[in-house]
C-alpha cells in the first residue's frame, strides 16, 4: 500500500478530525519552545556562573525554531492565520531563512519529495554521501552561506528559483529587503554591547551541525520515489526531540497528510502502524548507520 491508498481508506471523519487546527495547543507550545530560550539567553546574559555551558543549549532550542517555521508555511501550528504567518515571519527572521521565500522552497519539497532533479532539497545538496561533503554538510556552514547569498540575490531581484512564481517575485524581493534592514539593524547594537552575538550568533552557529543532523534523517537514503512510506523516514526518540522539533520526528507521517497540525501526528502514527516501511530507532542508530557507508 502506498501512502494516498491509506489516505484514501481512512475514514472520512477521522481524517477531518486529524486535520482540525487549534489555537491553544500551537500556542501552549511555542509559549514552552520560546520560555526554554528565554530563560538559557538570561543565563547567558547575566553571565551566571558556568554561563558558557548554555550557549549549546540555547543554540538547539533557536535552530530548532527552523521545525515551527517548517510548520507555519503548512500554515498549521495555529488555527488563526495571522498567527502562523507572524510566528513564520519570526522564526525565519531569528534563524537568517525568508519565511515567504522558504514557503515555495518547501511546497516544492512536498510536491516532488525525493524525486531527483526535481525536489529543491536535492537540488540544494542536502543528502551528502563522501565524508568531506558529510562533515561539511553537518558544520552548517552550507546552511549560512546559502542563506546569506538567497537573502542578498532576493533582494537584488534574482531569481529566486524555480519553485518560485513569476507572480510572487515581486513578495520575496521586499522580504529579502526588510530582513537587510532588520539585519543591518541588529548590527548596529555592536556599537554598544556584543551581547547579540553571545546570546543569538553564536548560539547559532554552535546549535546548527544538531538540526542538520536531525534533518538528515527525514529522507536521507530513502528510495527516488513518489510513495512517501518509502521515500521519508520516521524516526523514533525521546520526548524532548518531539518538543524541540514540534512533532516533527513523525515524518512519515506529516508527508502523508501535511494538514496534520503537529499535536495530531502522533494520534496520525497510531492511525498508520503497520504501514511505515522506513523508520529508525533514534538518530543515534541512523547516524551510526549513515556514516557506515560514507565514500
């Protein structure tokens, strides 16, 4: 069975009822997600003793705001619109990726998951397969010089890719353009006070290698096919992971049926049991078993 034969067997108001959106749940979340960096950038901030040991911490629960900007282009966490469009817009701002730009970027993903030459995440070299590619991949530095240079040729009124209507290029150059400002703003606190740079940059930096990693087990060697059983991975791991990701370690799942908001998918998983082809046993046995068979 392929993933839209289970689509269509499901019951019809079980399927509705997975797709409902709440306000309070979203909210409840990301009141948890944004009080964890909040208390971490205080400590930090103060400079507590052994302050230094947060900024790891910190860093994971800011780069891991990439998985509730992920959810906002489905335009899921929230029920209210302009919620999950200002949480996007936030997210994308604080993690240097353009929330309306990124939106076609992942569309495209959903629409041509893992088909060779046609999703963008291949196309951008997201599934490394030598060791120098590996541990460069994982640095995150693709990650920032990519972003640097998609802002900057955005707002120059490049191309902004294929996935990209003619009709919205006019959108993501003006975005591109306010993101600079804002930028350009927050460098100006460097005059003052290097504060930004202990509790966001460097935060960052040290926190991105651990959202690669996890995002490398969503489709990394999985099949270039259409049947999203065969060509995502669920991955099976603990609760603070399923937090920090917003559920989205059920990745199977989410492709499957992407209207899920991220408090169902786990009632999704137990809808869908039997049926996964590709999972792993945490992503301490999918890197194990990844890197095994690196060139």
């Amino acid at each position: 069975m392929d993933h839209k034969t289970f689509v269509a067997q499901l019951d019809r108001e079980k399927l509705a009822d997975l797709q409902v959106r709440r306000d309070r749940m979203g909210l409840w979340h990301l009141f948890r997600h944004i009080g964890i960096i909040a208390v971490l950038a205080v400590f930090v901030a103060v400079g507590f003793t052994f302050w230094p040991l947060a900024v790891l911490p910190l860093g994971i629960a800011l780069v891991f705001l990439f998985t509730l900007e992920h959810e906002a282009t489905h335009k899921t966490p929230f029920k209210s619109e302009w919620l999950n469009e200002v949480v996007g817009h936030v997210a994308g701002f604080l993690i240097l990726q353009p929330f309306i730009w990124f939106r076609y970027f992942h569309l495209a993903h959903h629409r041509h998951t893992n088909i060779q030459g046609k999703d963008p995440e291949l196309l951008a070299g997201h599934k490394p397969e030598t060791w120098r590619a590996y541990v460069w991949h994982v640095s995150g530095l693709p990650y920032w010089i990519g972003m640097v240079k998609q802002i900057l040729g955005n707002a120059a009124g490049r191309d902004p890719g294929d996935y990209v209507p003619a009709s919205a290029h006019g959108k993501v150059k003006r975005e591109a353009q306010r993101l600079l400002g804002l930028y350009a703003l927050a460098l100006t606190s460097f005059a003052f006070t290097d504060l930004l740079l202990w509790i966001w940059i460097l935060p960052l930096l040290v926190g991105m290698p651990f959202l690669r990693l996890y995002l490398l087990a969503e489709h990394g060697r999985c099949a270039f096919v259409a049947n999203m059983f065969e060509n995502t991975r669920t991955t099976y791991t603990n609760r603070i992971v399923r937090f920090l990701a917003w559920n989205m370690p059920y990745h199977v799942e989410h492709h499957a049926i992407p209207n899920v908001p991220f408090h169902r998918l786990p009632d999704l998983h137990q809808e869908m049991k039997g049926h996964h082809k590709v999972t792993s046993q945490g992503y301490s046995e999918f890197t194990k078993t990844y890197v095994k068979d690196l060139g």
